[in-house]
C-alpha cells in the first residue's frame, strides 16, 4: 500500500492512519508551493472536463465538421500531455500509486498477451486499440488528474449536466413516438441518443449510463444546498424517467438497487424521514407505469412470456458461455471473439450474440485469469470508495468527500446488477465510474497531506524561531 509522506523521516503513514507527529529536527519548511503542487494541472483537467463531454454526448454527430479535428483525441492527448508536463516540472511521480491501475494495466498485458491464441488475432488486435485503451486511457486520466475536491465535484457535475440531454432525448423520442420495431405487439423500444452512433446509441446502454449518473447526482443532492441541491435531484428524477422509457428489464433491475442503496444511504446519513418520503413515492410509479411496461418486466421472472425471444436465448447463452470456459480456462478465446467462439458451441442457428454478462465475457475472452482480474478490479474500487466514506465521517479534514463515495459505492452496485445483462466488457462504462473511485482516494490522501501541511506551517509559525522567511 502507498504511502503519503509529509515533512521529515518518521512522518510517513498509509494514507488511512492518522500522521504522526514530525520530530523537531525535521520541521519542513510550508509554503504555498507544495500546496499548489499537488493539485496538477488545471489545463489537463479542463481538458478532462472537455474528453468526457464528447464521450458522452457526442458533439461530432451533430456537427460532422468536428470529426475532422477528432475532438475526442484532441481532449485526452490535451489532458495527458498537460498532466504528464505538469508532473515532470514538479518531479513528481506521473502515475499515483494505486493497486486499481495496476490491476487495469495487468488486464490489457494480460489481453495482449492472448492474443497470439485468439480465434481471431486481428479482431483482438482491433477491439484492444479501437476501444479498450481509449476506456484504460480514460479511467488513468480519471485516476490521476482528479485529487481535490473541487475536481471531482467538477467532473461530477460534469456527468450530471450529460445526464441532461441523455434522458431528455429519451423522454423525447418516447412521447414523439420515434420508436423500433419489436417482435411483440404493443412494446415499444425508443431509439436511444444518436441513434446507433455514440456510447448510448442503445436504449439498453442509455439505461445503463443514467443508472450510473444517478447515485452521482443523488450525491450532488445531499452535499449541495438551496438551487444546486434542486437542480441536481431534479436531473437524478429526469434520469429515472429516461431509464424506465427505455424499457430496458437490466435497466429497471439497475434502478431498483440503486433506490434500495439510496435509501440505505440516507438512513445512515440519519436521514430517517427523507428515506421514508421516498420510499411512499416510490410506491406510486407502478400506477403511472404503462402497461407494456409492467409486462415486459414481467418476463424477469417468467421468461416465457417473452414473445420477442431475447430472454429464452440470453438465458441460454449463460450455459453455452460455461461450456466454453471450461474448454479454455486459461488462455481464453481471445479479446472480443465471445461471439464466435458461443457460435461454434450453440446447437442451433448462429445468431452472432456476445453472451450478455460482462464477466463471462471475460472468462469467455480471457479465460478466468481475466475474469479474476475484472472482478478484483471491480472489488477494489468499491472498497476504495468505501474506505474513503469511512473515513469522511471520522475526520473533519475530508468529511465533505461523504456524500460523493457513498455515490461512487452506489454506481459501482449498479453497475454489478446491470453488468449481469449486458455484453459491454471493455467499453467506457464500467470504466468511467472506477476511475473516479480511484480519484476519490487519491483526493482523500491529497486532502490528509494538505491538512499536515497547514497544520506543520501552523507549528512553525507559532515556535520560537520557526518563521518561515
């Protein structure tokens, strides 16, 4: 575990522990410099700001002249390059020391490594380059920029305001009627934002970013006051409607853990009477529920009554994923060759479908050497944000990170729940909110560091001799 060290030998502590004491021999010396170094660069986080704006809302669509500058490559080698200078300049170590980002980089050498064995190396070789690095890249920038409060409120707000247009489309096309054909009469499927173009093209996948915006703007809520606090419990309510008129059953099971762990939250914030406000309203949607709605729900539990089908061969495609695990447990079948390798053990029809389970599609890929490695990623970010809320209730130092790692636990639970249903193993999403797990902690340890050295610049200024010059 890294440690944090402030000041002369023997002040050093894992960045959970309280500091000891400097001896008198080994008073540094404080001034707003150091201070000032460990927040980083603001361009790389301005830039940070801009990367995740386009990921999610992609401007480009919109305004085709944008590919041609390729904002989206343009923002993040921005931020690293900036990042990277700015480190260099203070002699400081580029990458912060977090078990997360090792774990990650372990998972792409681990994908490289299998790729001589792929069922297709060059569909491998494409899925690492095309989309897992740029998701790796992006949860490092996350993991590094972000060490202050203010940021990561920032790039929180920052996902809230996405969450804006994201649902309001939905809403949108579900009221207009711009819908797509299903096999079942009387459902409905919105066409998600943009179409099939961008990261929530996909009804389906549009659930699945509100879910994970929602416990980050229900954190913004309760740390934010007067019109902040509306505006932000206004975008998490905006954000339930968008996931429910996509219909999406892993959106809705999303949904439901993310309300129960908003409840559990408030309750332990000691906000009894809120919890159960709520709690009565919630009791109130299925009456505004349309029916189709409560119906297609209904096939969680009863499969067949799924006239369109996709339950009964998901459902299937977890068995036939085990068979194929079993026969390469090791190495896997390749990054992103899932598809091929469940058509070649289906007895049926081939039908071109990833298994819909994020860590099966790891085993299935990576064998289970990958799968552990997710899985243990996955633990270790939500530990992080657990340790950090811990912490924020005990020391009054970090006590306003509180509410945004009790959100950060409560996405990372979302996403375990909709990960069972969804085949998006290496793209941005799991990735986006891990990254700012790691940021949580890096900010808690930045933040203890800062309160050592004002309280060491303190004792300096109040012993004889000790005034800094």
């Amino acid at each position: 575990m890294s440690t944090i060290a402030v000041g002369g030998a023997g002040s050093a502590a894992p960045w959970w522990q309280p500091a000891r004491a400097p001896r008198e021999d080994a008073r540094p010396r404080v001034a707003a410099g150091p201070v000032a170094a460990l927040e980083g660069s603001q361009a790389a986080f301005y830039a940070l700001v801009a990367f995740t704006f386009v990921l999610l809302l992609s401007p480009q669509a919109w305004f085709p002249v944008l590919k041609l500058i390729r904002i989206a490559f343009l923002a993040g080698g921005i931020a690293m390059a900036a990042h990277v200078m700015e480190r260099t300049a203070h002699k400081q170590a580029v990458t912060p020391s977090a078990p997360e980002i090792g774990i990650a980089l372990a998972l792409v050498a681990w994908s490289t490594i299998t790729i001589p064995m792929s069922y297709w190396p060059g569909g491998s070789i494409h899925l690492l380059t095309d989309q897992y690095l740029k998701a790796i890249a992006f949860f490092w920038l996350l993991a590094t920029i972000i060490n202050t409060p203010a940021r990561l409120r920032g790039l929180a707000w920052t996902l809230a305001l996405c969450a804006i247009p994201l649902a309001g489309t939905g809403i949108w096309h579900y009221l207009s009627g711009h819908v797509m054909q299903t096999g079942q009469d009387g459902l409905v499927r919105i066409v998600g934002y943009m179409g099939s173009s961008g990261l929530t093209g996909n009804p389906n996948d549009l659930a699945l970013m509100l879910n994970l915006i929602i416990p980050i703007a229900g954190a913004l809520a309760l740390s934010s006051r007067g019109a902040a606090r509306l505006f932000a419990a206004a975008v998490a309510f905006l954000s339930m409607g968008g996931v429910i008129v996509t219909f999406s059953r892993a959106g809705f099971l999303a949904l439901a853990a993310t309300f129960f762990m908003f409840l559990v939250v408030l309750v332990r914030r000691k906000s009894g009477a809120a919890a159960l406000a709520l709690f009565l309203v919630a009791l109130s949607v299925p009456a505004l529920l349309p029916k189709t709605y409560v119906e297609r729900l209904s096939t969680i539990t009863n499969m067949q009554q799924d006239k369109t089908g996709s339950a009964q061969g998901r459902y299937k495609d977890f068995g036939v994923a085990l068979e194929v695990v079993s026969h390469n447990p090791v190495i896997g079948v390749g990054l992103g060759q899932d598809m091929i390798a469940l058509n070649q053990y289906r007895n049926g029809p081939q039908t071109w479908r990833s298994v819909h389970n994020v860590y099966l599609q790891y085993a299935v890929d990576l064998g289970i050497p990958g799968f552990l490695l997710f899985a243990w990623l996955h633990l270790l970010c939500f530990r992080s944000a657990w340790a950090v809320e811990r912490r924020a209730r005990k020391d009054p130092a970090v006590a306003q990170l509180q509410p945004l790692a009790a959100g950060i636990q409560v996405s990372l639970i979302a996403f375990l729940v909709a990960a069972m249903f969804h085949p998006i193993a290496y793209q941005f999403y799991f990735f986006s909110i891990a990254g700012l797990a790691v940021a949580l902690k890096n900010t808690c340890r930045a933040e203890i560091a800062r309160a050592r050295l004002v309280t060491a610049e303190a004792n300096l200024q109040l012993t004889p001799g000790g005034r800094t010059s």
